[in-house]
C-alpha cells in the first residue's frame, strides 16, 4: 500500500530530534520541478531560532505521520537559498492556480498530496476541491477526512514565473496539446501575469499564438498588445485569419491604428483596407476574403488540388466555388462530395444549384436566417454591383459575432475550479 500524506499536515509542525526535543517548525517542503512527472521532495525548510534552514529529505522522518523528526546528527546551519529549479510547494504552489493539461481549465491547489515511491518522497496530485479547508480544521482536533477529486501531478503545470531564481517557465509542448480556444480560456481566467506567461509560453509557435489571439476577446487581446511594439503588434496580426485582424484593427486605439496597419505584410494589408471599409456588423465586416475558387472547368481533381495548396482558414474550406469567365459565381461543390467524386469529374456537376449568397450589407441576423434556412456552414457574398464574390461568411464567425462578448464568463466557461 502506498503511504501519502498531505502537505499541510506537516506545514508549521515541530521537527523534534532522535531524543525527542524539539528543534525547530517546518515551514516548507522544497521539490525539484523537471523532467520528472512527479517531482522528487529533496528536503525541508525549518526555522530554528529564528533562521530558515535547509534539512535534505533523506534526515527527516514522520512525515507520513505528523511526527517530523530529525534523524541526521548534526543541523546545518547556514541559511536556506533556493536553487535553480527548486519550488516551495506551500509558499509557491499551495493554494495557487496551476492549469489542468487534461480538461484545459485553470484549478486552485488547495492540497498537495505526497507520496513515498520507492525511496523517494515525490509530489503525487492536487486536490482543488474545498475538503482540504475543512480537512485542515478537524485535522486540529484528530478527525480524518477523505481527500476530494484529486489530479494527477502530471496532469497539470503550475505558474513559476513568480518564483524567485526558479528560471523555469510553461514548457510550449504542453500547452500545444490544448486547442487554442482552451488556451484563450485559460489566459481570461488567469491573473495578468499568468496571462503573460501562457502567451509568452504559445509564443514559441508564431502561429499558435496568432490562433490563440484570434480567440481572446477584444478586452485581453488589446491588454496584451499593449506591452508590444507596432512592429510586435504587426507580425503577430501577419499571422492572424484576415478578418480577425481587421476586427481587432478596428478596436486599436486611433493614434496607433495606422502605423501597425502600415506594418502588416502584403498581400494581407490589403485584404484588411477592403475589409475596413464595410461596417464590422454586417457581412462584408464579417466576412473572410480568403476562400478556394475554381474556373467552370476545373475537375474534381482540380478543385481538389486547389484545396491542397490553398492557406485560407480551415472552416472557409467546407465548399470549393466554381466561378465563371465573368468571375461570377455559379456554384459551391461541398468538400465532401469532392472527395467522394471521381477525379475526372467536372466540379461543377457536385455543385449545389441555385447558389445561396449574402450581400455584403445584409445585417448579421439577416446572415444568420440566410444560412439556418439553408442548412449553410459557409456562404459567398457577393458584391451587388460587381456581382463578384467578395468573400465567404463561416458558421462559427458568425457565432462569435452573435454571442455577447464575455459570454465564456457569464456562462462559466473561464471559472477557476476550487475557488
């Protein structure tokens, strides 16, 4: 059976010596965070007379039971200093937020359970549930109680920034398991600082974190351009889905608005101006520039290929549109049908007749009715006087637009468990 004991059954305890006579009152546990799922104890901080002190783990015993006891013959005496590395879980994990790698949210440790493996003391789970307050009042009084849902150690990474010469930071690879709106959730939820880390940590991947932007609402993407350069600013929204950036555009402050526009990499910057130029609530303000299209005599395979080489967002790319020598557009064959099609095939046989478009004018509601009625993921706008197709307006931009902002709060998406 393996023996456990929680943290705070052994914070602020007496270490006695092997006669019995107390020494001193632990303060501390120090651990080793690395490569280790489950970090290894390596000693305790003790407050003798005054001085904080570093016992190593290997001459102190009890801890499973309460009873802490010094078993080496002689107390170093020189003051306790943290290495690189090392963290303190009271002072430095106890009842602070960590993120849940498994589900995405952001979690409270209200315990740290321990446990002996081997020889070894090592950092096992946390328990974010609310059992631990109370566990820590009945423990007073020699009660037991269970522990709550713990989660595994592994599972979860806690913010170090704070700590002192800890020189260690959210590993990237950790986070990049998560999709990027699970990340967008963990920074609104988090402290500006913990916010400042997660994106510090995404950034290793320019491109996650242009996705991880895209997803943040106006209020933090804006708190977090603030700490960058135009030129920053301008690189990251390089990266950004054309219609993300022209909407956060839109919310930049006026003085810097220009000058971060003027910075963003052809051909996006274009893109962007055309869609400035349409109100943000209306279709062509909603809509994405970028889309696959094929002449009416393209193939299956064509259309295909098309597909393949083409950077437009994932979502606009559920219908391939077949345009004619006017460039007007004369239908949208469904990815899906392509795929299932010979490749000999003209695309235009798969197309979807009497095509749905919206106006570029047309309100988002009016949007909406347009593709429910239709049972569209993506629809075209076309310009009226041109009669070319603009743009395409996908289901979950239009979404985004309906819900109110902040709506992952007000539903309790970005609530912190155990809090």
């Amino acid at each position: 059976m393996t023996t456990m004991f929680h943290l705070s059954s052994v914070i602020r305890r007496a270490i006695v010596d092997q006669a019995g006579d107390r020494i001193g009152r632990v303060q501390d546990l120090v651990a080793r965070l690395g490569d280790d799922s489950h970090p290894p104890v390596v000693g305790a901080v003790v407050r003798v007379e005054g001085r904080d002190l570093f016992i190593p783990i290997r001459k102190i015993g009890g801890l499973d039971k309460g009873d802490v006891r010094f078993e080496g013959n002689r107390v170093d005496l020189r003051r306790f200093e943290r290495r690189p590395g090392e963290v303190l879980l009271a002072a430095d994990l106890l009842n602070r937020h960590v993120i849940n790698l498994v589900h995405g949210r952001l979690v409270r440790g209200n315990e740290i359970e321990l446990a002996l493996v081997g020889d070894k003391w090592e950092v096992v789970a946390i328990d974010p549930s609310r059992r631990p307050m109370l566990r820590r009042v009945v423990s007073r009084i020699g009660l037991g109680i269970s522990t709550g849902s713990v989660i595994d150690f592994a599972s979860i990474e806690p913010f170090v920034s704070h700590v002192p010469s800890a020189r260690l930071r959210i590993p990237y690879r950790k986070l990049s398991r998560l999709h990027p709106a699970q990340i967008a959730d963990l920074v609104e939820s988090a402290s500006h600082e913990e916010g400042v880390e997660i994106i510090e940590a995404v950034g290793h991947d320019r491109e996650l974190e242009a996705d991880v932007f895209e997803e943040l609402d106006t209020e933090h993407q804006l708190e977090f351009l603030e700490a960058r350069t135009d030129t920053e600013a301008a690189r990251m929204m390089s990266r950004m889905a054309t219609d993300n950036a022209a909407d956060l555009i839109n919310e930049i402050d006026q003085e810097r608005r220009l000058s971060i526009l003027e910075k963003i990499a052809q051909p996006q910057q274009t893109k962007i101006r055309q869609l400035l130029e349409y109100n943000p609530d209306t279709a062509g303000g909603l809509m994405s520039p970028d889309f696959v299209q094929v002449h009416v005599t393209a193939t299956v395979e064509d259309a295909l290929e098309a597909v393949r080489e083409s950077s437009a967002p994932v979502e606009t790319l559920n219908a391939v549109f077949i345009l004619g020598d006017e460039g007007n557009p004369l239908g949208a064959a469904p990815l899906a049908a392509l795929v299932r099609a010979h490749g000999t095939d003209l695309a235009l046989s798969l197309a979807r007749t009497n095509l749905q478009f919206v106006r570029p004018t047309w309100d988002v509601h009016r949007v909406a009715a347009k593709m429910s009625d239709f049972n569209l993921t993506v629809v075209p706008v076309v310009d009226k006087k041109t009669n070319q197709m603009v743009g395409v307006v996908t289901v979950d931009d239009l979404l985004e637009e309906m819900l109110p902002q902040g709506w992952r709060r007000d539903y309790g998406m970005t609530e912190v468990e155990g809090e």
